[in-house]
C-alpha cells in the first residue's frame, strides 16, 4: 500500500471554502494513487468557539484548580470536532471517510497530562480503514496511556501525530498543510524578498523552528529523523512544490544542485529578549551554581549563555525578567539587565565545509552599525542579540549578504 499522510492546521479546518480545499488535495492524492491519512487540528485560533486555546480557557475561567487530567479531556475535544466536521465534508463530496480519536488510531502516551510523549503507535484499525477503501481522519495532539486515560502532547502536537503516523504505516511522505507556501528563507513579513527554500535538512529546519522560526514544531522534525520521514510543508491554498525537509546526504545525493555551496539555508529571529550580565568580583564557582539552579527550578530558560570566570552573560524572555532580577537580588549579586533585545540567527549546514561565515556576519553587521551585544553557535547556527530596534535592518542585511534572495544556489 502507497500511503500519504496529510497533516491540516486549525485555519485548514474553519471554513466550507477551507475543507473543499482539503478535498480537493485528498482527491488529488488519491488519483495519484496513494491510500490518504488525515491528522487534523482543532478549529481556529484563539477565540474560535472549538479552537485548543478556547476550551481551556473556558474551564480556566471557571475553576482555575482544574486538575490536569481535566484539563486534557477538554483540550482534546477541539480535535474531535474537527476530525467528525472533515470526514462528514469529505463523505458528503462522495469520499468515504472515518474520524478517530488518537486512542482508536493506537497513540498510546507515557501518562504526562499536558506533555505526553507517544511511546508506541499500532494504527491496526486504520489499516482497516484503508483497506475498505476509507479515508481516516484522525485528531491530533492527543493519544492515552495504558489506563486509557487520555493526553495530550503540548505545542506542535499534531505536527508531531502526523510524523508519527508516517512513520508506523510506512508513508511515503508526510505533507504539512499551512498558512505560507513552506519554509522561508526569513520571516515575509520582514524580508519581501524572503523565498521558499525547495529543500532542507531535518538538523536545519529543527535549528530554525528552536530559533524563532514557527512553521513546523521542531518535536515533529525530530521524530522525522530518528525514522527517516520524508517531510513536505505545503500551503493549502497554493500548493506548489512546498519544501522538501530530508536528510543531507539525500539532499547532497539527489539534488545538490538545487542547493548549490551555500553556507547559509536560512535567517530566523527572536523578539522580546533581555540580557543579563552578572559582574563578580572574584571567581566564585559556588555562586554560580547557585545562580543557574535557582532560575532553573522557577522554570526560567535562558539563552545565549556565556560564561567567564568573573563574567555571565545570558538572555531570557521579558516575560521572566523580573523572576529572574528577583533571584539575583535575594542572592546579592551585582548585575546589569539590557531591556528590549532581540536575537536573530542564521543556519546552514554549509557552514560545515565553509570557513568564514563569521566573519561576514560580523562585517555585515558592522557596516551597517549594528552593535553584536552577544553570540552563539553551534555546528550550524550562529546566533546574535542585538538591540530589537535593529532587528529589521539586521534580518535584512544577513538575508542580503548571504544571496538567500538567489534561487539559483552558492552565495555569489
């Protein structure tokens, strides 16, 4: 059996116009040949009457000691709605579809309400489905563990659910139908000249989503690589050829060309940043630790950390600022905090073989006089907090030093 599993977002979902969309995609792959699995979301955003963030807030807003395993059956209610709404639209146009719930497709869950893991998928009874010639719908984000007891998977958990199907029916790929045409080379709304990038690595795209980037969750990028699921991200309205994310030797193998020696895949930003430097006046490993345990266990992540003898440096989100000023205070340790910062980060796989991506990145940045406050890298990313006044000139001038406008491959 060719499957082809198709993930649609909670905008995909709203509308009649949106689902003879879907049809029409459903339709499409079946006349290619393919056996089609759906994973949907729940409908809209914030607001919407079914949407996640809606129903939450709803039993929130009434008992606020509502317990998490509450908490979880009425989030898991937008999916269902969903899933029943586009088979009942898609058995209506003449194609005979079945919605299930993550338990009757076989996602059992470690038992974390709010953050569940899937640890197995046995979809038996969509195989079923399929050989009856049926089309599956199934709710994302939710599966139940071995009492039954039903989670969900947090953030980015139905992109999570899709990948994982694809990998237990074999798929021949996974197709993510959003709001853009796929993976950008920078946010449109910033860079007008901002293209799709036709194809991507896994360790890429991951790097983007963890750096800013909001297209597909990085949890679902993960599971596709540790199983070797090809990934499409296509836009519903427009499909066109989306982007391919796969690994790199398929990518330097199949199609390099398209890629060219390219240092740079990709620019991804951060906004609403502070950065706190902590100045000792003597080297004091204690105080440090104590430092970085205490805002761990508030729950704080921070980012960018540098760490000198007399010298730390790092960013957190505003939104903890003062949970972490609070810290610092009670431990009486000098500090500085930097308001209104931003991060942005370039990302390529390239930057393996090529040397001297710093450099240009430094250069580029200086000429336009942009203050670096401080950096970050790793294998493939380099990343850069400056001030959130310069962030638009910043993506811009990286987007243009790196030819990432250039379809046609290299930097030059």
């Amino acid at each position: 059996m060719k499957i082809l599993v198709q993930k649609y977002g909670g905008t995909s979902v709203t509308t009649p116009e949106k689902r003879s969309l879907i049809f029409q995609r459903v339709k499409d792959a079946l006349e290619e040949g393919f056996k089609v699995v759906l994973v949907v979301s729940a409908m809209g955003r914030d607001g919407a009457p079914y949407a996640t963030d809606t129903l939450r807030a709803l039993a929130l807003g009434e008992y606020d000691d509502l317990s998490l395993r509450e908490l979880d059956l009425i989030m898991s209610c937008g999916e269902i709605i969903s899933a029943v709404v586009v088979a009942a639209f898609l058995s209506a146009k003449g194609l005979r579809a079945c919605a299930l719930t993550g338990i009757q497709a076989g996602f059992l869950t470690d038992g974390r309400y709010g953050e569940a893991e899937v640890v197995d998928c046995q979809p038996f009874r969509i195989k079923e489905i399929l050989q009856l010639n049926e089309i599956p719908v199934v709710t994302g984000f939710q599966g139940a563990d071995a009492q039954g007891e039903i989670n969900t998977l947090g953030r980015g958990g139905s992109d999570t659910s899709a990948v994982i199907l694809g990998a237990a029916l074999d798929a021949e790929r996974v197709e993510i139908y959003t709001d853009v045409s796929g993976i950008m080379t920078a946010d449109p709304l910033i860079i007008k000249e901002a293209r799709v990038i036709q194809q991507i690595t896994y360790g890429e795209v991951c790097q983007l989503a963890y750096e800013g980037a909001r297209v597909i969750h990085p949890r679902a990028v993960e599971v596709a690589m540790r199983n070797n699921v090809r990934v499409m991200v296509k836009s519903l309205e427009n499909p066109g050829t989306g982007t391919l994310i796969t690994t790199e030797a398929s990518l330097i193998k199949g199609n390099y060309s398209t890629r060219g020696r390219r240092a740079v895949t990709g620019i991804a930003h951060e906004t609403n940043l502070a950065q706190f430097l902590i100045e000792l006046p003597i080297p004091d490993s204690s105080s440090e630790l104590e430092i970085f345990r205490q805002i761990g266990e508030a729950g704080v992540n921070i980012d960018l950390i540098s760490v000198f003898p007399l010298l730390k440096a790092f960013a957190v989100k505003d939104e903890h600022r003062r949970k972490v000023e609070t810290i610092l205070n009670g431990l009486k340790v000098p500090y500085r905090v930097e308001k209104d910062c931003a991060k942005v980060s370039v990302v390529g796989v390239g930057m393996h073989s090529i040397p001297g991506v710093m450099a240009r990145v430094v250069k580029a940045l200086n000429e336009h006089n942009i203050e670096i406050k401080q950096t970050g890298d790793s294998n493939i990313t380099i990343s850069l907090l400056i001030k959130q006044d310069d962030l638009r000139r910043a993506v811009q001038t990286l987007h243009d030093s790196f030819y990432l406008a250039n379809n046609n491959g290299g930097d030059g």
